[in-house]
C-alpha cells in the first residue's frame, strides 16, 4: 500500500514539476519573459505546487541563490576581468598571428581552432566571439579563404570550453550540484573536449565552407581593417597568463591524488593556490602586470577596463543565481528524490539522462546556462542514488547536452548570423548542425570513456 502511495505521489510531483518547466519555457521562449524573473516565479510556483509552506519556498530559494553564487559569481568575474586584460592588450591578436604564422596558410583552420580552444578558457563565449571576429575577418581576407572555414573552427573551440572545461560556469554548476572532481573533470574535459572541436571545427568547417559562401558585413570589415598598428604583447607571457588558472588548479588537484590526506604544508598550499577562486585571483592580478602595466597601461586605465567589464556579466549572474534557487525548490520539494526513484527503478543510464535532461531544456530556453543549472537539480539526486557512477563524465554528459541544437531561441544564433552575414536558413545549416555535432559526438566519447 505504501508502495502504491508512494508511487503515485512521486507522479503527482513530476506532474507538476513538468507543468512548472512548460511554463517556465513558454514565458521564456513565447512571451520573451526575463529569465532570472521566470526561475524565480517557476520556483515559487513549484513549491506551492508540490505542497511546500510559503515561506519554506521563499528559504528555498534565498538559499539556493545563495549558495549557487558563493562561488559561481567570483569565478565569473574574475574570468570576464582576465579576458578583457587579455582584448585591450591585444593578447588574443598576438595568439592568432602566431598560430597562423607557425601553422602556415594551408592548415590555418586548425589553428583557429586551437585559438578558439585557448582564448575561450578565461572567457564567456559572447566575449570570445566579439574578441576573436576581428581575427576570423582579417585571416581570411589574408589567406582568401571561405569565412566559415575559419570561422566555423573558432565558433567549436569557444563553444566546447564553454560548455565543458572548468573554470566555465555551466561545468562548475555541475561540479558543485554533483560533487565532482575539479581536477579529474579538467582532465577529461581537455581530452573529450578537444576530440570534439576537431571533428566540429576544422573538419566540418572545411566541408561548410565550399557550400556556404559568404562575404563579411562591410562596415565591420572595415572597422576591423583600420585597426591601429598597436605593439603586441609577447606569445608566451600571452599564453601563459591565459593558462594560469588552469595550470593552478591542475597542481591542486595532483596534489591531492598524490597526498589525498593533506600531510604535508606543501599539499595544503598547492590545494589552497588550485581552488578555482584563488587560481582566478592570482591570474587577474598576474594580468594586471603582464597584460597591463608592462605595455604601458596606467592604474587608471586597469581600473577603468576591470569596472567596465563587470557591468555586462549582471544578467548572466543573476539567471545563475535564479537557476540556483530553482534547483533548491526542486530537492527541498522532494521532486529531485521522486524523479530519482523513478529513473534509478527505470534503471536508466545516468550520462544518457544527465544529456538528454539538459538537451531537453537548452532546446526549449535557447540557455546553455539555463540548461546546465536546471538538469543539475534534476540530475543530482538520481546520481546520488546511483553507486558507482563517474560523477566527472557525468558532468560533461550535462555539458554537452547543454550545447546542443542552438536556433533561433538563442542569443548565441543571432550574434553568429549578424557577425558572419548570413541568412537563417545558413545560420541552421552551419552554426547549428556545428553545436549539435559537438553535443553528439560528445556523448558518444563520454558513453566510451564511460566503459573504461
């Protein structure tokens, strides 16, 4: 009788958790409803719904939002401070020409995405795509190729980093949500993620760009055109500063697989510089001085570049925040414990259904971000009641699914076709069928990685 009791009221709350996630996806999507607005209003709704007190909803959600920012939103500006140290000083610039001249006219699709790969570790994909189309435009002007085939290459490093490498903060919302481990998860991001890029950046922009054909915006080509004849920064400080953080983390992270107890001071200080707050902190100040003062930029002007940047990363933190608090309703309602029940007595494959949730969820919003914080509420509690599952794949599953079938519901489509000048119709068959290649051949090596 409990049995039954039980049952039915798991599919009472999943009912109600399906109703909240449609009207989430129609005020977003339809009605074009703020998001951090909508989660906050659907968390709220949930709760009520599922039978929680008011106010127990309304701690649900401070809570929730609390906790998701503690770390979230540090990690997040301090990453937008690196990467605008790294566009004013003319650091992503110095990177492409590099890998251009080393790598030759022939192969440079490759190299574009390896600086896609690179410049999109410290940044948010909309600021490497602003801080790299410059790049795309002048290569191709240079080497009279097809701008999606150097484009395309780019779009997959940027996209993949964003939606699988730490620091990132979808990843990170997952790495937290699943308890995850920072150094592992970089590990195999780096390896699955960059496998990926190849196949959806040069290798598909190669076949794209014979069969899409596209001249660039007028007014942008000449904007970028008539850039000054400013003195770069060095490659290697370049490189290495971008680095910094993830080098930081790797150390913390061997550290503690090497002396997992923390005997030694030694073990301690490298966990303390590998925690992805204090490895961002050391690399935006570094960047102060190796992107900054050393090419002649005054204190005023670094103050004026880190305040200027925070102003547009508002939003994202706040939708974060609200994703957060969403997340929190679903587990204190008791949701995230029936959908567990119900998808461990499936015995469903945890990484299929950590992708799919997340697939599910970035097709109706358009949001990686939305998509990410959203499945890790649904996903967490089914990972908890899966012994033996690789909780670091399963982070990358809920990466990749993240990422998939962007179009028109996606700010990312928009800014892709505005950039590149093209059609819808274009923007599907290139940038679209690009972000869905990245998401399923994802799966598929996490599904392998998975077996060994």
């Amino acid at each position: 009788m409990s049995t039954l009791f039980n049952m039915s009221h798991n599919a009472t709350l999943l009912l109600w958790t399906l109703v909240t996630i449609v009207f989430l996806i129609v005020l977003i999507s339809k009605y074009k409803w703020n998001p951090f607005v909508t989660l906050l209003i659907s968390a709220l709704l949930l709760g009520l719904l599922a039978g929680m007190k008011p106010l127990d909803v309304v701690n649900s959600i401070t809570s929730g939002l609390g906790g998701t920012l503690g770390t979230i939103a540090i990690v997040i500006g301090l990453g937008t401070m690196l990467g605008k140290m790294m566009a004013e000083s003319g650091g992503a610039e110095q990177i492409a020409t590099t890998l251009v001249d080393r790598f030759g006219e022939k192969r440079v699709h490759w190299a574009m995405m390896i600086v896609g790969f690179i410049v999109g570790i410290p940044v948010f994909f909309e600021v490497g795509v602003i801080l790299l189309i410059p790049i795309v435009f002048t290569v191709a002007r240079k080497t009279k190729m097809s701008l999606l085939q150097i484009g395309i290459p780019i779009l997959a490093g940027l996209s993949t980093v964003h939606g699988l490498v730490p620091p990132h903060p979808a990843p990170m919302i997952a790495i937290d949500a699943y308890g995850a481990n920072l150094g592992r998860t970089i590990l195999y991001s780096l390896v699955i993620g960059i496998i990926v890029a190849i196949i959806a950046g040069p290798l598909f922009g190669k076949f794209i760009g014979k069969h899409i054909v596209l001249e660039p915006p007028a007014e942008l080509a000449e904007q970028f055109a008539v850039k000054g004849n400013r003195r770069l920064p060095g490659f290697g400080i370049t490189l290495f500063t971008i680095l910094l953080p993830v080098i930081l983390m790797l150390i913390g992270s061997i550290a503690d697989i090497i002396d997992p107890q923390a005997t030694s001071g030694f073990t301690l200080f490298c966990e303390f510089i590998g925690h992805e707050i204090m490895a961002l902190l050391i690399a935006v100040v570094f960047s102060f001085f190796s992107l900054g003062f050393s090419r002649g930029f005054t204190k005023h002007d670094i103050s004026k570049f880190t305040s200027e940047c925070l102003a547009p990363i508002a939003t994202i933190v706040l939708i974060i925040g609200a994703g957060g608090a969403f997340k929190q309703v679903l587990i204190n309602s008791g949701v995230g414990t029936a959908i567990a029940e119900i998808a461990t007595g499936a015995h469903v494959n945890v990484i299929l259904f950590a992708w799919f949730v997340a697939a599910l969820i970035r097709v109706a919003t358009g949001s990686a971000t939305v998509a990410m914080t959203t499945a890790a509420g649904i996903v967490a509690p089914v990972l908890a009641l899966t012994p033996g599952a690789n909780v670091e794949l399963v982070v990358l599953a809920t990466g990749a699914g993240s990422i998939v079938l962007s179009h028109v519901n996606d700010a990312g489509f928009w800014m892709v076709k505005e950039f590149f000048n093209m059609t819808v119709p274009q923007t599907l068959k290139s940038w679209t069928v690009m972000e869905t290649i990245l998401s399923v051949v994802g799966l598929a090596l996490i599904l392998l990685a998975s077996v060994f």
